[in-house]
C-alpha cells in the first residue's frame, strides 16, 4: 500500500434530517430503541438489526464483529451465536461488553454498554428451529472461529453433517445458543448540521434511568 487514497479524506456527509431533545424523548430508553429500529425498517435499510458487538480480549485487547439482534425484552438485547468462537470464549472470561447500531440513511447510532449472560435453553432452541435448514447445518459445520486448513475442509464437513442429519429435523447443537445483553447505559446520536450533533446518553441508576446530554 501507498499513499491514502485521497477520496477518503473528501467524503462527507451533511446530517440534517432530524433532532433529538429531551422534551420529546421517552423516559425508557428501550422505548426509544424501538422507534429507532422500526423507523429503520420502515426506510428498508438493509439489515436493520444488524449491529457492532465489542468485547474484551482473553489477551485485555478489544475485538469488535457484527452480529443480529433477535429479540429485544426487560432481560436486554439478544442475539445467537457458537458458544466457543472467539466472541463466546471472551464473554465467558469477561461478561462486559458493548454494541453499536449505525443506521446510517437516518443519521442515527445507537451505543449500549452492559453485561452478557446465556439465554436459557429453551430460547436457543425456539430460535434454532425457526431458521432454514441450510442456517441449521451451517451452524453443526462450523466450529466458529477456529483455523481451517481450506473452504474443501468446510464442504466435506458440510457433506458429513448432510448424510448425518438427511431431511432433518436438525436439533439446536449443545455448542450454539443466545446470549443477552443487559444494559446499564444506551446512548442515541442524531447527526445535525455543523457536527453540532444530538447526543443523549441514559445511564441505569438502581432501577431508574437518568437522561444526559452529552457534546458531540
Ligand atoms: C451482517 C452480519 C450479521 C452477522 N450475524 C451473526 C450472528 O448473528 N451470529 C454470529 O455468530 N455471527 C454473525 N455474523 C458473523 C460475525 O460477524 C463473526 O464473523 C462470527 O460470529 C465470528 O466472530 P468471532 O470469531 O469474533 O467469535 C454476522 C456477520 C455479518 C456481516
């Protein structure tokens, strides 16, 4: 690689489609989640529950990867995954974690900080067989996250799991479930003009939440 290219420096966007003041903003900031994602879908941004999950490295270092959000209640935001991958081995080590959900069209980021727990059994098997049987096989295949001699390694054990579950019904793997995340603070950005940008961050207090405005 060279020089940067120079586009990178030029690209920009001017945020003036909306505000978010505290006047108008709900007490439950779930509440205002909720607006946000559906006012996401109903623009068809693609993959609107698509969100940044941040954890903490075995080695104190954070990584960072994009995961979906599959429910949303009072036990926090979930999502499904391998337990052993990367990720799962980090929130076993360290349940503190963050996510990012960056609608870009609406000029809105959602970030939540909070802790990890596993979803009981049952949700991960609800979910599990409600997904496709290709989503099904995919997820006996793959041991996530570790390192493959090559794509063939991949199809042969794609074969195997094929001739070993046939038409199905696949059962949800011990290895693969839900986890929650609880959040104890979620901020939304709301993209104004001048980089003068809405910022209101709430933080859990005991069982309330506190509204703040933070500068952009
Ligand atoms: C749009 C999108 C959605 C994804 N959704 C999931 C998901 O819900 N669960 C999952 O385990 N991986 C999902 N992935 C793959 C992860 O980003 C990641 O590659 C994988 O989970 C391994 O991460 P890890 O090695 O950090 O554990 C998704 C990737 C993209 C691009």
């Amino acid at each position: 690689m060279t020089d940067s290219p120079t586009f990178l420096r030029d690209l920009r966007v001017s945020y003036d489609l909306d505000a978010l003041v505290e006047s108008s903003a709900p007490a439950d900031p779930l509440e205002l989640f909720q607006l946000w994602i559906e006012d996401a879908l109903a623009h068809d941004l693609p993959e609107p529950n698509a969100m940044t999950l941040a954890t903490l490295g075995l080695d104190g270092a954070p990584s960072a990867r994009t995961v979906l959000l599959k429910g949303l209640d009072e036990r926090g935001f979930h999502f499904f995954t391998n337990y052993e991958s990367r990720k799962g081995q980090e929130i076993s080590a360290n349940p503190h974690a963050a996510l990012t959900f960056l609608w870009t069209q609406r000029h809105h980021q959602v970030g939540v900080r909070g802790t990890i727990s596993k979803l009981p059994r049952q949700d991960a098997e609800s979910y599990f067989n409600s997904r496709p049987l290709g989503h099904q096989l995919g997820a006996w295949v793959s041991e996530q996250s570790s390192v493959i001699p090559g794509r063939e390694w991949l199809e042969s054990r794609q074969a195997e799991m094929e001739a070993r579950f046939g038409e199905g019904p696949i059962e949800c793997p011990p290895f693969w479930g839900g986890y929650t995340l609880l959040p104890t603070e979620i901020e939304f950005w709301q993209g104004r003009v001048s980089r003068l940008h809405d910022r209101l961050r709430y933080r859990r207090v005991d069982s309330t939440w506190i509204m703040e405005r933070l500068s952009p």
